[in-house]
C-alpha cells in the first residue's frame, strides 16, 4: 500500500477520532444536565421536538450553550496520545483483512497468488457520516 495512502487513512482516522471524542464529551454533558441528547442532535431536530412538546425552548437554548462551550473544551483538551493510539488501531482494522482467522492484506493476496498485487482502494461506508 502506498505511503500516501496510509498517511491519508491515518488522518482520516485521527479526525474522526477526535470528532468521536468531543461528541461523546458533549452528550454526556447535555445527558448531566438532565436532557435528552437524541432531541438535540440537529437545529431541525430541535425545532421539530419543541414544535412536538417534547422539548423545551429553554432545554433548547441551554442544549445548544452545552454543545457549544463542552465541545470547545474538550477539542482544546483532548489527550494526543489516546488520539494517536485510537488512530492506530482504526489504521491497523483498515489494513487487515478477515479469512478465518485475522491477517492483513498483503499476507492474504501471498497466500492466494505470489504476483497479485493490491492497484487500487476504495472506501465504503454503511451509515451516513
């Protein structure tokens, strides 16, 4: 595989790593303060659940000053290393591939025919990011 190809997984993954963390960070926060973070993930969401009467204009409005302060702090705080070794592991799924037992790629495609060689990656995703 491509240096330029594990250095680009390995931001990809870094990124979402640290998206995870701030989000789980901040609907924790939102949970604390007694709130249901589902009623509160999106702005139509939210205007959609006060319309409905399961949420509050005021629950709205202190949602929102959670996500917003919660998220800053958490993005400045977060710990690199944690971030890094997460990240690592997501690379590390990336490159293996499951047979029975677990190998990666390249020991795959030797174990089926010494001249394949990986051309190309795609990445598909089941859910929405």
């Amino acid at each position: 595989v491509p240096q330029e190809v594990k250095d680009e997984e390995y931001k990809v993954a870094i990124q979402k790593t640290k998206e995870e963390q701030v989000e789980k960070a901040v609907v924790a926060a939102i949970k604390k303060a007694g709130i249901n973070a589902n009623l509160v993930d999106s702005e139509e969401h939210i205007e959609s659940n006060i319309n409905k009467g399961w949420l509050t204009r005021e629950d709205a409005d202190k949602a929102l000053e959670i996500k917003k302060t919660v998220a800053e702090e958490k993005a400045a705080n977060l710990n690199e290393n944690m971030i890094e070794n997460i990240a690592k592991g997501r690379l590390n799924k990336f490159f293996q591939f499951a047979d029975g037992d677990k190998i990666n790629v390249a020991d795959w495609l030797k174990s089926q025919d010494k001249d394949l060689a990986v051309v190309d990656y795609n990445r598909f995703t089941l859910s929405a990011e």
